[in-house]
C-alpha cells in the first residue's frame, strides 16, 4: 500500500511538472475551486447556465497551478463519466468537457455567460 501511494504521488508530480510541495496545495485549492464553481451553479439556478460554471470552475482551478489543473481535469473528467453513464446524453457530455478545456486552458469562462445571469456569478 505504502509503495502504490509513493508511485501515486510520483506519477502526480512528474505528470504536471510540479514542484512535490506545492502540487497538494494546488489540488486542494483547485478542488475547492471546482466545489465552488458548483455550488454557484445550484444556488444560481440559471437556465443554460452549465457551460459558463463548468468553465469557470475549471479556470479558477488552473490558475492556481499544476495541481489545481490536475484536480480539475480528474474532477471533471470523472463527472462527465458519471454523467454519460447514467443516461445523459452524449452530445450535452461532450459540450460540457469542451467548456472545461476552455477554461482549463486559461479561456474566458465569460464566454459561456448567459445573458442576464447575475454580477454575484
């Protein structure tokens, strides 16, 4: 066990070109980035209003390093196959991981706004 998670951590640190103690830190940050850009989402409750959070939450994540874009690729890589597995269909699946590249990748997430969503999102 202790051997599969020192290979874990290796495979995390050498993937993103990481410095090993700022690579937790990130994933953390960038997790709680992707938590907040979702809890946004309910709260805000806005029609066609996904694209821009999925993109929004994976932005913030990004910006906070190799760790943080590594925890927002995991997560929305995993609930995008959580998604499409439970019926969802594929092509709104596959918008979907297209606005988390795009804020992954360091897009405007403003790109996918709805019009009319408010200034607190």
């Amino acid at each position: 066990m202790k051997l599969f998670l020192a290979g874990l951590v290796l495979v995390m640190v050498a993937v993103a070109h990481a410095q090993w103690y700022n690579f937790p830190g990130e994933a953390i940050g960038g997790a709680r980035d992707m938590w907040r850009a979702y809890s946004d989402m309910r709260e805000a409750n806005w029609k066609n209003s996904d694209k821009y959070f999925h993109a929004r939450g994976n932005y913030d994540a990004a910006k906070r390093g190799p760790g943080g874009r590594w925890a927002a690729e995991v997560i929305s890589d995993a609930r995008e196959s959580v998604q499409t597995n439970s019926g969802r269909g594929h092509e709104d699946s596959a918008a979907d991981q297209e606005a988390n590249r795009w804020g992954r990748n360091g897009g405007d997430p403003n790109r996918y706004r709805p019009e009319g969503l408010p200034e607190k999102y």
